[in-house]
C-alpha cells in the first residue's frame, strides 16, 4: 500500500483530534495525493466524529477494497 500511495511516507502530515481519545486520525498529503487515515486503537467499535469542513464536497474511498463513502457535505450554515 506504502509502494502504491507515495502520501504515506511523505509530504504533510495534519492530526485531527476527535474527541474519542481511542480513535488516530490524521491526513497525509503528497503532491496531488490526499490521504484520511482513521485508526481505532480500541479492540472494541468506537463512535467518533472529525470536522472534514476542509473536503466539502470530496468522495472518500477506503483504500484496501475501494468502497465509496458519502460525499463529504458542507457544514451547516448558522
């Protein structure tokens, strides 16, 4: 995966902080590559919840299979 998507080991590296302190998210970023890692580091299921406002509009797709989440919507306006 490393060989495949050269943002793992290089460029930016930007934590985000859920407030599940079981729960490790960051974004790697390379040249045009964005990466969203997502590690629970519980042995249990963990609910979580990242502002991802900066992707509005972006299709995450998980790595390994290649499922397609739901568009990233825009934060509600107050």
């Amino acid at each position: 995966m490393r060989k495949r998507h050269r943002a793992f080991s290089r460029g930016s590296l930007h934590f985000l902080f859920p407030e599940n302190h079981r729960v490790l998210a960051f974004v790697r970023r390379y040249e045009e590559e964005t990466l969203l890692v997502v590690a629970n580091l519980s042995r249990f299921a963990q609910p979580f919840a990242l502002d991802l406002s900066e992707f509005a509009g972006m299709t995450p797709v998980e790595l390994f299979g290649g499922t397609h989440f739901p568009r990233v919507a825009a934060p509600p306006t107050p």
